[in-house]
C-alpha cells in the first residue's frame, strides 16, 4: 500500500491508497503513524479519500493509531471518508471516538 505524506505546518496527512484490511494496508498505516510520531510529529489526518474498503481489522487500527497518537500527546483526525466506511463506522458506533470531516481542510483546520 502506498500512503502519501504531506505536511501542512504542524500537521502531518497521510494519504492511504487502496483497501485497509488485514495483511493489507492495516499494517502499513499501523507503520507510516508510528513513523511520524517517532518524527515527533502529534497532529495527523488521515485522509481516506482514496480508500475504497476498510475491513474489522482496519477499524481496529483506526481506533489503536487513535490511543498511540493520543499517548504521544498528540491527536488523530479521519478526512474524507466514503459512504461504506462511514455505514461501517456508524455501525460499531466508532463515530462517537473518532473526528471525522468531510475533507482535508477542514480536518487540517480543526487543529488551528
């Protein structure tokens, strides 16, 4: 899986392209975060704009990057998620956890 990084002052996207799902993408989104934060890099968006599927696994991963970030001192915002990541989402009520927005920019802003 490719994940593009961009930096917009202290904020750090990462851009995943393809499936998240076990052995797949989960592991390489696991990596590239803990990558930043060993950077010292503490505010990321990940922006799901080019993600078409995210399985249990890649939910999963979601929510552990989300506790590592937040014990590194730092926060996690989700951009740009499709209609059935966000069913999935909603479903295991990770909504209520997760700072999602409909795109970069206002993900980016929210840390402003």
């Amino acid at each position: 899986m490719n994940i593009a990084v961009m930096e917009h002052d202290k904020v750090v996207v990462l851009s995943p392209e393809g499936d998240i799902k076990v052995g797949e993408g989960d592991v390489a989104m696991r990596k590239k975060i803990q990558e930043q934060l060993e950077l010292g890099k503490r505010f990321l968006v990940l922006d799901l704009s080019h993600v078409r599927f995210m399985d249990s696994a890649g939910l999963g991963e979601l929510v552990a990057s989300l506790k590592r970030v937040r014990e590194a001192g730092g926060e996690l915002k989700i951009a740009h998620v499709n209609q059935r990541i966000s069913d999935a989402l909603t479903v295991t009520q990770l909504v209520r956890v997760l700072d999602i927005y409909p795109d970069q920019s206002s993900a980016i802003a929210a840390f402003v």
